[in-house]
C-alpha cells in the first residue's frame, strides 16, 4: 500500500462522486414552472414577500449547538466502556471537554450565546 493506493483512492472517489452527479441530471426529469418557484409553507399561500433575512446569530447559536451535541456522541461510548479502558480514558476525556469548554467560554465571550 504505497502513494498508488491513495491516488486511485482518490481518484475513484472523484469518478464515484462526479459520476453520480451527470447521471442524476442526465436521467432527472426537470420542468420549471411558476408554481415551483413560489416558497410552499405549511400549504398556506405566502403573504408579501417570500425572501426574508435572517441574523446570523441563529445560525451561530445552531452551530454551537451542533458542536455540543456532537460531544454527546463521543461521551455516550467512552461511558460504556470507561472501567474497561481505565485511567487513561478518562484523562483523554477531561481533555477533550475542557477543550471544548475553552470554545464555549470563547463564544461566550464573543457574544454568540446572546439570543437576538
């Protein structure tokens, strides 16, 4: 398993990816129509107009979140078999959360936790 290996890796990935994306749209039927245009929400025609913009502090507040929720799934495991692995586990997981927890004092203090 030298460089080749990585390359054809690759390579094939990009030929995979690439692939299925000129044969979806070769094969997709399209039409565009006025209908498909409009905003659909909740089957209740809009109001007004449709493009609204938002503050990015949601978007920032849902990233955060996202962060956190990922260390759920990392925590969830490393519990289940903490007695197995013993005390090295556990000092790689206090690093890990107080790592984490330096970037949430960091988005604290930039102020992405206010709510807008």
């Amino acid at each position: 398993m030298g460089p080749e290996s990585l390359i054809l890796l690759i390579v094939c990935g990009v030929v995979f990816c690439g692939g299925g994306i000129l044969l979806s749209k070769a094969i997709a039927p399209t039409s565009v129509n006025k209908a498909k245009l409009e905003a659909y929400e909740c089957g209740i025609p809009t109001e007004g107009g449709s493009w609204v913009q938002y503050n990015v502090g949601y978007y920032l507040f849902a990233l955060i979140f996202l962060i956190f929720d990922v260390e759920l799934i990392f925590l969830f495991p490393w519990a289940t078999v903490l007695k197995q692995v013993g005390m090295v586990a556990l000092v790689e997981i206090l690093i890990f959360v107080f790592i984490l927890f330096l970037g949430l004092l960091y988005a604290w203090k930039k102020g992405a936790l206010k709510w807008q």
